[in-house]
C-alpha cells in the first residue's frame, strides 16, 4: 500500500514540474506576443496624436483665412467704400466719398488692430487711389503688376503667400477683393489688405499635444518653408526647400481632390507614414493640404523618440511580469507539497475499499478540501452498506412495476386504434375539401378566360404557367403553344419606334418586388408578324410570407386608344400653335406699356399690368410645354446626336438654376466620377431633362435644404437601386430633401398635367407637364427613369442613359 502512495507522489511532482515548464514556455511566449503588441497600439498611439494635432492645426489655419476673407469682403461690400470706388472725381461730393471710404478703413484697421498692416484700394487700372499709410504705398502709384492685383480680377478672392513685403519691410500675407458695379458687374477697384502673420504662426507654434521633436510647420507650393521650423528657426523662411516625400505626397491630385470634396474627415492613420525628413532623421509624419491658400501643413515627430518612449514603460512591463510568474510557481510548489501527504492516505483508503472494506473508515481530519473528501468517502461508504438493504427491496418492487406497466401497454393500443378511426375520418373530410377546392378552381379558372385583357402569369424562370384566351388571341398562338414555354417565346413586346425587345417592365417585378408599368408605345410582335399596340402593367406574386414566386402581366389592344391619342394631340398642337401669336402680342404690347412707350403709367395701372405680363408669362409655358408634349407624342420632334460631356451640361443648367437655389439658400453639391465617359446625345434634349429636375428640386425643397447631383459610370448587369443595368450606361441621381411624394399618388407622377395633393397649396406654380417630357426623352433614348420618395423627407430621381446614345431622327420642330 505504502509503495503505491509513493508512486503516486512521483508522479503528482512530474505532473507538477511538466505543467511548470509549459506554464513558463507559454508565458515567455505571451509577454513577447503583450511587446510587440504593445508596442504597435503604443506608436498607432502617437500616429494618431500627430494625424490629430496637424488636422487640428490645419482647421484652425482654414477658419483663421476665412475669417480673413470675410473681413475683407465685408469691408469691399460697405456702402461708404462702394460709394467712393464708383464715384467720379468730377463729382461735387467726391471729396465727402473720399473722406468717408478712408474713414471706414481706418476705423477697420483700430479694430483689427495687431492682424491688419495695411489697407489700400487700387482702381481698375492697378493705381492706388486709397490707402492707411501714404508714406509707405502712396496714391497714385502704380500696382497693375502685382500677383494680388491681376489674380483677384477674375475670382471671388485672392490669397497671396506669406512673403516679405519692401514697403512694410516686414512678412505677411495679402488677400484681395474686387469690387464690382452693381449695376453693370464691371470691375470698379480692388481692395487689398495686408495681415500680419503672426496669427498664422501661432497657431502653428502651439506645442500642446507635441512631444520634444514633434513639430508642425508650413510650406508653400513651390516646397519653401513659409513659417519658422522648430528646430531651424526664422532663417528658413523663404530660402530652403522641403523636398521630402513627405511634402511631394501633399501636393498629389488625388489627395488634393479628397480633402476638396470631403474636408479632413476620410482621413485615417494610413495618412501617418514613415519618412525621412529635411534634417535627415526618420520620423512618423502626415500632412495637410490648405485648399484656400496651395499650401501645405506638415506634421511629425521623430521615430527615436518615439520608440525610447516606448522602451521605457515597455520593458518595465516585461520585467515585472516575469518576477510575478517566478513569485506565483514558487507559493504553488509550496502549497503542493502541502497537499501530497494527505493524498497518499486518501489512495491508501481507496485501495482498501476498492478491495471490498465498505467498512473502512478514514482517520483522517482537516478543514480543506482534503479533510472534506475523507469525509464525504466515509459518507459513501456508509451509503453503499445502505444501498445493500435497499437493493433486495427495490428488486421486489420492480416486479410489481412491471406488471403495472403492462396494463397501461394495453391501454394505449386501445387508444392508438381509436385514433386510427379518427384518422380515417379526417382524410374523408380532406377528400370532400379537395372536391370543393377543384370546384373554386375551375370557377377561378372560368373567370379568368373571360375577362376581356390578356392575362398571363409566369413562374420565377420566367416560364408561362397561366394563360387567358384573350392573351392567346393575340399572340395567334394557341394556349397549349404557350403554356410551359418562356414568356419571351409568345410574348414578343418592343418598342415602337427603336424596335428593341421591351420587356424590362416584368423582369424589374423580381428584382423591386413592386407593380411596373409597361413602357408607353410598345407594341406586340404576333405569331403572323403583324403588330399589336399594347398598354398595361405587371404585378408580382407572393407565397405565404414575402417571397415572390411568379409574375402577373396584363394587358390590352390599345390601337384605337392611341389613334384618339393622336387625334387629340394634334388638335393640342394646332390649338397651341394658334394660341402663341396672341400671347406673344399680348406680350410684346406689355412690355411696352410697362416701358412707358404709350406714356406714363401710374403705380397702380403699372401693378395691374405687371400682374397681366406674369399670367401671360406662365400661359406660355403652358403653350410651349403642350407643344413639346404633342411632338414627342407625334414623333415630329428632331433629334441632332453630337459627342457631349454629360458633367459640363449638368454644370451649366446648375449655372442657370444659381439665383434660385441662392435664393433658397440651398446646399447644391454635385459629383462626378473621374474619366466619365462622353456620351453621343442631342445635347438641347438632355438640357430639358436635367433643367426639368433641377428646376423640380429646387422648387419642391424648403430654404436651407439640399439638392445632390450624382453620376457616374455603370456597367452592364450592376444593381442600381434594386434594378440591373442591361448594358453599359450612365447613371444619374438627382435627389432632395424637399416636400416628397405621397404613397398613394406615386403611380400618377409621370401623367401628363399632374401635380400632387402635398404641394398645390406651397408651390401654385406648375404646368404638370415637365416629368411626363422628362420621361418621354429619357425612354426614347433607350434609358429608363424610376424615382424614391418619402413624403416629407425628399426624393431621389434615377436615370440611366446607354453608352450607345441617341440615334439621328428627321423632323418638323425641335422641343423647346
């Protein structure tokens, strides 16, 4: 018994020696997993405090220079200053507009005082005809030939780079306003005010957040130090140049254009990279582009201080983690060797009971867990004498059980016959169901051959797996012909006037999952060749939750619909051509009242007759837009495709749209994808389109709101919301955040002369004409249009236009 305890104690202390070996391999391993680990968190750290401190910076240069800007706007805009630059010298009061314009620059330098150097307005010619100080930049001479001079003419503002100016024999930086003739919009003066640099410079020698060789410093686009380096001092400035890699990636178009379009905000730790910088030293840096100015804010901080940073608290970690493993194996060696003497007493007890000594009792006792176990064996073993007794009487007991058992066996297959019974019963009564069920089927079955529209269903391969006698009759195949065959096999529909297979309407079903209408001018090809105009829609079909499993499509001989149609669009166009020779009379004989050609007129006669020239105005609209509609619908329009840039068409109707959505207050951002393909299209047909929404948006959009432009280029079969791309395209999203649409009058938006309930009462304005244009262009040019829209919240419109373009069409008028 003795040798077996021994052995066992061997072989708890290999036990223990084992585990204290891979217990040490595993945490060596794990604390140089915690280092390096560490350690990249501990730099990403500090990458992200330079990218955070130099966006930081570069914030508060953009908001210092538009500060400035505004100043100097302000001060070009002020009545006594635009009084004085339009004024002749001939003038009785000239010399009161003088003295006012110089009084108002005075007091703008006393309240700037410490930012403003100087204040000086040049003519139109680059002469100085205003200034602060005539002993530095005296009246009259000539500054034509200054950067701020010629760069400011042609742009809102100019800033010029911080530079050592002679005359005020000191550093600034120079920003320049023209200022216009409100009347006419020609160039009257320029304003020029010099800044004092010193704001710029503090901002940039802020060293909160930076480390000992940290710094952040600017260079223009020529790479010369324009503000003082932290370690090279003034001396730097404007005379050494920063050809790091560092600063040649600022100036990279692709950056240029990211912070251009979405400011500072995409900017991530990929934008902290390692360099060498202008003083040699390896450094973690990042930059900044100032899109105001071209110029360019560097951010860094040198790799070795970095890294001795990390080294410090790092290996003190380490270290005083490897001290604990050695503190904690030592108290468990210590504890074990505690525990090994009671088990060789608990395996001597086992071994005598596992002999058959349920009478063996441990004369062992302690308050652990040791002392427990010896406890709960005696425990057992009194169980197990217990159990003996209870053994013979259960065997006596289970007999009785038995036979127990076995009366409530006979009792269930009485009740399984039973419900076998009621089983037979139940398939009786399906039977019955199953009858009746072919009676509703056959009457569904009977009303749907006798409904007048052609009616067919497909499955979602796109098979034919119901059809009506009407949709046989004019296919002129037979319905055993059709059923089991692909739709596009019998139902041969394309549009009118191009002659392409128009069967968009029904695919769209399974990828929106909502009703499409069947695009207007289609026609049914039949089994003889001869062509049926048809109209309608197709409607999907859903199992017992939300997936779809077929497709509904109905639709109907509309010939004689469309002759009426014609009938009465050509009565449209020769009613409208009639109506536009007295409208233009109309017109033209205000216009020359209201010029007071037939005398003066007082404010009333002249508040009546401004009223008449405005409800002739929009009578002319309506003239013209039911023109354009009876073209479109006659197919007299013409059609002239020439090779056109898509963005520059969009750029020049937001051009003429700019008053309105200033007006608004309107945020109007537009975006186009890089190396968007040209397109061949009739450019005055595509300017209707995007004028029509355009306008729309900017109607239907409360003030402050926002309009987006997006296109970009699309390839065949990509999803665009929910709709795959046939062939290769461009697309177009015009969107708002305006008044919507609502649910219940989206079917109707593209009808002719509709306007929906939710604006009549904001918006009187409207013929109701321009989408149903908008639609009948888009589709005759082989795209397709869709639109979303959430009342109250805005809508988007969808365009996609084939890479193919517009083909050549002969015609009587063009659309106006």
């Amino acid at each position: 018994m003795v040798d077996l305890g021994k052995k066992f104690n061997k072989k708890i202390y290999k036990t223990f020696f084992f585990y204290f070996f891979l217990l040490f391999f595993i945490s060596v391993i794990s604390f140089i997993f915690i280092f390096v680990q560490d350690k990249t968190l501990f730099i990403n750290a500090k990458k992200g405090r330079i990218l955070s401190f130099t966006e930081e910076r570069a914030s508060h240069i953009r908001t210092l220079l538009d500060n400035h800007v505004a100043l100097v706007k302000d001060l070009s805009a002020s009545p006594g200053i635009n009084s004085f630059t339009s004024a002749s010298p001939k003038d009785k009061d000239f010399v009161f507009k003088k003295n006012d314009a110089q009084d108002r620059v005075n007091k703008s330098i006393q309240a700037n005082a410490g930012d403003i150097l100087e204040i000086i307005i040049l003519d139109n010619k680059g002469k100085v005809i205003l200034t602060n100080n005539n002993n530095n930049t005296p009246v009259g001479s000539d500054r034509s030939q200054d950067e701020y001079f010629i760069k400011a003419i042609n742009v809102p503002y100019f800033i010029k780079d911080i530079y050592y100016s002679e005359t005020l024999k000191r550093n600034n930086y120079t920003i320049s306003v023209p200022i216009e003739n409100k009347d006419t919009s020609n160039l009257e003066a320029v304003i020029v005010v010099r800044f004092n640099e010193d704001s710029l410079y503090k901002i940039i020698e802020n060293r909160t957040g930076l480390d000992k060789t940290g710094e952040t410093f600017l260079i223009n686009k020529d790479l010369y130090f324009i503000s003082p380096s932290y370690f090279l001092g003034n001396d730097v400035l404007f005379t050494k140049k920063v050809e790091t890699q560092n600063a040649k990636d600022c100036f990279k178009p692709s950056e240029i254009s990211e912070i251009k379009n979405n400011g500072y905000s995409s900017f991530d730790l990929s934008f902290v990279g390692d360099y060498i910088d202008y003083r040699g030293q390896k450094i973690y840096g990042t930059h900044m582009y100032i899109p105001e100015t071209g110029w360019c804010l560097i951010g860094k901080i040198d790799k070795s201080e970095v890294n001795s940073l990390f080294n410090l608290s790092g290996y003190t970690i380490v270290f005083s983690g490897v001290f604990l493993l050695f503190v904690i194996i030592f108290v468990i060696f210590f504890i074990m060797r505690k525990i090994v003497r009671p088990i060789e007493l608990l395996t001597k007890g086992s071994e005598e009971i596992g002999d058959g000594d349920i009478n063996y009792k441990f004369d062992f006792k302690s308050n652990n867990e040791l002392g427990r176990l010896a406890f709960e064996f005696n425990v057992m073993t009194e169980k197990i004498r217990k159990n003996e007794l209870r053994l013979k009487e259960y065997s006596k007991n289970l007999e009785n059980t038995v036979e127990d058992r076995t009366k409530g066996l006979t009792e269930k297959i009485e009740e399984i016959s039973k419900t076998r019974e009621a089983i037979l019963n139940i398939a009786e009564d399906a039977e019955k169901e199953k009858e009746r069920f072919g009676k509703e089927r056959d009457k569904l079955d009977t009303i749907l051959h006798s409904i007048g529209d052609g009616v067919f269903v497909v499955d979602r391969n796109l098979e034919v797996i119901l059809v009506n006698d009407t949709a046989a009759s004019m296919t002129g195949f037979s319905a055993d012909e059709i059923l089991g065959k692909k739709y596009s096999d019998r139902f041969n529909f394309i549009f009118e006037d191009t002659g392409k297979i128009n069967d968009e309407f029904i695919k769209n079903v399974f990828e929106t999952k909502k009703v499409q209408e069947m695009s207007r001018h289609t026609v049914l090809i039949r089994k003889d060749g001869t062509r049926i105009q048809a109209a309608d829609s197709a409607a999907p079909l859903f199992d017992g939750g939300m997936n779809i499993i077929g497709c509904v499509v109905v639709f109907r001989d509309v010939s004689k619909e469309r002759e009426v149609d014609r009938a009465k669009t050509e009565f449209v166009s020769l009613a409208s051509h009639q109506l536009r020779t007295p409208l233009s009379s109309i017109n033209w004989y205000t216009e020359m009242l209201l010029s007071g050609d037939a005398g003066e007129l007082n404010d009333e006669q002249k508040k009546y007759l401004n009223e008449v020239y405005t409800g002739n105005q929009r009578m002319v609209e309506l003239v013209n837009a039911l023109l354009d509609v009876s073209r479109l619908e006659l197919g007299t329009f013409i059609v002239e495709p020439e090779i056109i840039d898509l963005s520059k068409l969009i750029q020049d109707v937001a051009k003429e749209q700019k008053p309105q959505i200033d007006a608004k207050k309107l945020k109007f951002d537009e975006r186009f994808t890089e190396n968007l393909p040209k397109i061949n299209a009739d450019p005055k047909l595509l300017h209707i389109v995007f004028q029509n929404l355009l306008s729309n948006a900017i109607k239907y959009t409360p003030e402050e709101g926002l309009i987006n432009f997006n296109v970009r280029f699309v390839k065949i079969g990509e999803n665009v919301d929910g709709r795959k791309v046939n062939e290769d395209s461009i697309m177009i999203a015009v969107s708002d955040t305006g008044y919507g649409i609502p649910d219940y009058q989206q079917d109707k938006i593209f009808s002719k002369l509709f306007r929906a309930d939710n604006i009549r009462g904001k918006e009187t304005e409207g013929t109701g004409l321009g989408l149903y244009i908008v639609k009948a262009v888009v589709e005759h040019s082989g795209g397709q249009i869709w639109f979303e829209s959430k009342e109250n919240k805005g809508t988007t419109f969808y365009i996609t236009l084939p890479l193919a373009g517009m083909k050549k069409k002969e015609g009587t008028a063009e659309i106006a």
